[in-house]
C-alpha cells in the first residue's frame, strides 16, 4: 500500500473516499502504517477529521511489528490531545486500589520507555461505575498472594504452580459458596501459555471446577460459509436448477439426495417458488429482510431455523448468526455484488481478523493469556502469568523487552470489575535477575523498590505494607494452602463391573488414486513431438503448480500468467525455457477440449473452476481417495480433468 501511494493518481483516488478518518487502538501501529494514515489523512487538507485513539500502557504487541515509539512520534503531529479519565469497567474501590498502587508517589517511573530514556506518565482514573459489592471476607480489591522457594532454572517451580493452582482453586469455591451472585464464568485466569492453561484446567477438573479456554476459531473453517454462498447463489439464479439442487441438499434445508431424486414436479416447483421470491426480496436491496425470510422461509415443513436447530451444534448456528453479522455490517452490498463478498472472504486468511469469532457459550472459568483478555473484562480475574518467568532472546532488544511486560501487567490488572489476584514468587536466595529474564511481576517490584535487580522479601513486605493499613491491597501466603474443605461431599456409589463386550469389524482401507492407478496396466498412446524442453518428474510439478496458480489467481491475461511462470522456473531445470513455457501454457488455455469447435479453458467463467478438489469415493470393499486437479462448470454441466 505505501508504494502504491506513491502514484499520485491513486493516492487521490483513495483520499477522495473518505471524509473522515478514526484509527482504534493506535497503540498497536507500526510504522509502515502510520506511514500510510499520515499520507492519506495527515497530508490531506481536505480531510474534514482525523482521529487517533489509543493508550500506550497497552502497547504489547511489539511481536507483531506494533511500535510504541511511533504512537509517541504521532502526537506531536496531532493539534488536540484529549484524554479519557473515566473507567466504566471497575467499581470504585478497585480503582481507588490501582490509582494508589501505580500512582507516582508508590510507583515511581514504572512504564519505562528505554529508547528515549524516560517513561510514561500514569493519569489517575475516575470510576463510572455507581456498583459496589461486599465480597464478606477480608481481602482488598487487590490481593497479593505469595509464594516462596530458592530460585531454580524453572520459575515459578513445578510446587510453587501447584500452590497456586489450589490457592485459585480454594478462591474460587470459595466466592460462589458465599457469593451467589458469581457462577464459572465470572472468573478468569490468565496463564503463560496454553501448556500451563492445560495443567490448570487439568487441576480444575479435580475440584469439579468447570473451565474453557476460550479461542477464537475462523469463518473460514466453518462449513456455514460455503453452506450460506451456496444457497445465496441458488436465490440470486433460481432458474438454474443444479443450483437449487446443491442448496436443497446443504445443511439449511437438509433435503435427503434420494428424497429430492425422486421429487414430484408439483413439490419441486414449490421449492423453486422459494427461491424466486427469496430473489425478489434481494432486488429490493435490503438484506436485513431477505435474512428475516430466511430464517422464517420453510422447505419440507420445517423452516431454515428449526432446520439449523434441530442439527444441535451451537458452532454451526454461532458461525451463521457471525457471518450474516459480517454481511449486514458491509457497506454497499447488494444482489450485484454479493457472491464477490464471499470471494473475498475465501481469498482472505484464516487468521484474519475480520473471520475470527470468539465462542464463549460455557459456564467455565475462562482460561487465556494475557494478550487474549485485551478487551475482555471478568469480575474476578487471577492474573496467574504476572508470575511466569520470560526466556531472554538475544534477537530482541532486552531493556524494551522487559518495559513492555510492564504495559502487560497494565492489562493484566485492569481486567477486572470487583477483584484482580495479583502473584508474588519470591526468591528465598535472592539471586540477581537478568536483563529479559524478568517476570513481569518482578520487574515491577524491583523498580517500585528501587532495588534494580533483586526483589529483598523483607524490602517488599514493607513496601506493600503503605498500601496494605490504607485497605487498598491485602496479601497472602499460599507455602500450606490445601484445597477447600466446603467442597460436596459426593455419596459413595457400589459400581458393578460391566459386561464384557466385543465387536469385531471388518477392516476397510483407504488407498491414494495414484496408488492404485500404478497397480494398473494403462497403455497412452501420445503423439512424440520434438521438443528440447527436459523431462522427468520436477518438470511435470512446474507445469502442475502453473496451472494451479492461474486458476486460484483468476487471470488469463499475458503479463499475470508470465509473472507466475517467472516465479516458479527460477532456479530450476526450466529457468531457461521461459518462451517455451508459456507457449505451452497458451495453448493449453485456448486448445478446444471436445473438438475443434467446442469450448476451451479460456471459455470459462473464473467462479465456476474449482483447482485441487478432493475426493473420497469407495471401491469395492475399501475407498479410494485423491485430488482431481480441477473441476469446472460451464454450459450446465461439470467437467473434471
């Protein structure tokens, strides 16, 4: 994009598009970026506002090129800075307990920004928030709980995490027993990584504690995405039967395939019906109400809805209400443009934001990292990976490394709306810490003790002590933590033993075609023509990845198909038969495929090829399974080469 820019024509093009611009979560731009906006917007008097919004404690993506340094640079370049003191997130007293722990007075220069040699200054917030809740214990909005062992290459140790893991586990318990107003999901657990999310959600399971790592998966795994272009294009051509067909027999209308083989003209024109006046509704471009109709429309006595409900899996029906979500936040879309949406969704990927859907539809304590929750709030949040120990890379820059598990501790503790636990694992030996090896948790002890490199017990209880007479923060030691008494107690049930079973089955195999295909005496005849071109197997994969390449980019024009060959010769047996190949090539694309005055490649519209299909289909006792190269529809009826 930014070497586009540089053509004055699309530049201007581009800026004529907007009136206005807001960029979110600024903190997370890296320079190429800013770039960008600043040509664009920065640049553009005739830019009627330009908005940058962010806050650079939470700038923790520097593994993703984010660059706090150029938030910092961008507003000099800005006339008006406005600041929002205002959170909505958290009642008072948590706020007034994280106001005076990262207030200058207790917490001097905490948010260090090495490459300029200052810091961030941390503004003190205001609480929107009216609610308040007596938790009936006698714990703080924050509280430390403690650990203590001698340092070992593995921190916190293996028994220090077990501690921990029953302290969160005896909390928990604790505040639903006591609590009625919390349930699992009104707690979360931020961890170092999935490996120890595992372990904790294994340790869970004891105490018959319900978890969930909450993820985000992609549309573009989901079989509702194809499923919904596919019955759109059915609405969109009604009269093409082998479209209504493949939509009757898809996950919406569910139709049996023997079912709709032996289909009376009668019913099939009903279903026809259908879809002309789903069509109808579409023409009148407003996709709000041809969503309405679809979910209400009915096939077979039953509408799409009881349809996508009666399948039971709340995957597929969260996929369908995100991707109609997706469809009616899309500007100018309507029945002309609307199967090259879903184009554009497949030729996106899979990690692409704007396919990601977050499913957290459980009742269990939520379990992810810190970089997950951003964004997110809980009630109760166990900031468990403020304690993990980070590995030291020599690729990174150390001093900005450990500043920016600052700004992740930010986020940690300010995740919650009641309490956040906060961990300590103290260093009975009190060996000096590394530069990079900080945990985040140490590397703000250190600096609001001002003991650089060491985290003195002694030093800390004091330190926290300020905090603790003011009621702003409590503190714990977990070292003869054992799990919770108040647990039901469940009834002793006898088990007898079941009966032996056993079922034997026949064994099927899945061979590959070319597996089978070399078993078989084929005999081709070919017409020998001389060619210096070489041979052998590399040379057919060239030729295969090509093709492969024209159809999934779409283009049959000259200059596109020569820059795919360029790209794949280089450094191989055909880096000198540029000409030849794509001679080759050519002539593939324009040879007639059933004669000479029949149809060839070139003839066929781009949606209707399909490269690398794969198959399963059984022979005889067993099944066989492979990839056809491609498979293409043109004229109403599908080839397969």
């Amino acid at each position: 994009m930014r070497e586009a820019l540089k053509d004055q024509k699309f530049k201007e093009k581009v800026q004529l598009i907007y009136k206005a611009a807001i960029i979110d979560e600024f903190q997370d731009t890296d320079p190429i970026q800013f770039d960008i906006f600043k040509t664009l917007f920065l640049k553009n008097e005739k830019i009627l506002a330009f908005y940058l919004i962010g806050d650079p404690k939470q700038s923790i993506y520097s593994f993703r090129k984010a660059d706090l340094y150029t938030y910092l640079e961008a507003t000099k370049k800005i006339d008006e800075i406005n600041y929002l003191d205002t959170n909505y997130r958290s009642t008072k007293p948590l706020i007034d307990s994280l106001n005076a722990l990262l207030s200058k007075e207790f917490s001097k220069n905490w948010l260090k920004l090495p490459n300029i040699d200052d810091s961030l200054e941390y503004i003190p917030i205001k609480s929107g928030l009216g609610e308040d809740f007596d938790f009936q214990d006698d714990l703080a909005p924050i509280h430390f709980f403690i650990s203590e062992a001698s340092k070992v290459k593995k921190w916190p140790t293996d028994e220090m995490e077990i501690k921990n893991f029953t302290f969160i586990a005896n909390e928990i318990l604790s505040l639903k027993k006591n609590c009625q107003k919390f349930s699992n999901k009104n707690f979360a657990v931020l961890v170092k990584d999935r490996f120890q999310a595992q372990r904790l959600k294994n340790y869970f399971q004891k105490f018959s504690i319900n978890s969930q790592t909450p993820r985000s998966s992609s549309l573009k795994n989901s079989i509702c995405l194809n499923a919904m272009k596919e019955f759109i294009d059915a609405c969109l051509h009604p009269n093409n039967l082998n479209k209504v067909k493949i939509a009757l027999l898809g996950p919406f209308v569910q139709l049996n395939l023997q079912d709709l083989k032996n289909i009376d003209l009668q019913n099939f024109s009903k279903h026809l019906e259908k879809f002309h006046f789903l069509k109808s509704i579409l023409n009148k471009k407003n996709l709000g109400e041809f969503f309405h109709h679809f979910f209400e429309i009915s096939f077979e006595n039953f509408s799409i809805l009881e349809n996508i409900a009666a399948k039971k899996d709340i995957n597929f029906y969260l996929d369908c209400i995100s991707l109609i979500e997706l469809i009616l936040a899309e500007k100018n879309l309507g029945q002309h443009n609307l199967l090259s949406f879903f184009k554009k969704l497949e030729l996106l990927d899979q990690d692409d934001e704007k396919l990601k859907i977050f499913k957290n539809f459980e009742d269990g304590v939520h379990i992810l990292t810190t970089f997950m929750s951003k964004g997110l709030e809980y009630d109760i949040v166990f900031a468990l990976d403020l304690a993990s120990k980070s590995r030291a890379s020599f690729a990174q820059d150390l001093k900005e490394m450990d500043a920016e598990k600052m700004r992740q501790f930010y986020v940690a503790i300010t995740r919650a709306k009641y309490r956040v636990y906060l961990p300590i694992a103290i260093d009975l030996k009190e060996k000096p810490i590394l530069e990079g090896e900080y945990s985040a948790m140490e590397y703000f002890l250190a600096h609001i003790l001002d003991t650089k490199d060491i985290v003195p017990k002694k030093n800390l209880l004091e330190k926290l002590k300020i905090l603790k007479d003011k009621k702003l923060l409590s503190l714990s030691f977990v070292d003869f933590v054992k799990p919770s008494s108040f647990q039901d107690k469940e009834e002793d049930v006898d088990l007898s033993k079941p009966k032996d079973f056993s079922k034997k089955f026949e064994s099927r195999y899945i061979y590959s075609f070319s597996s089978l295909t070399s078993t078989l005496d084929i005999k081709i005849e070919e017409k020998k023509q001389k060619s210096t071109l070489p041979k052998g197997l590399e040379v057919g994969e060239i030729f295969h990845k090509i093709l492969e390449n024209v159809f999934y980019k779409k283009s049959f024009q000259s200059d596109e198909i020569l820059k795919i060959i360029q790209s794949l010769i280089k450094e191989s047996v055909l880096e000198s038969f540029e000409k030849e190949v794509f001679s080759i090539i050519n002539n593939t694309l324009n040879a007639p495929l059933l004669g000479e005055d029949s149809f060839c490649l070139k003839d066929v519209e781009f949606n209707n090829f399909h490269p690398e299909v794969e198959f399963l289909f059984s022979w005889k006792k067993d099944y066989m399974m492979g990839f056809i190269d491609l498979v293409f529809e043109h004229q109403s009826k599908y080839y397969i080469i």
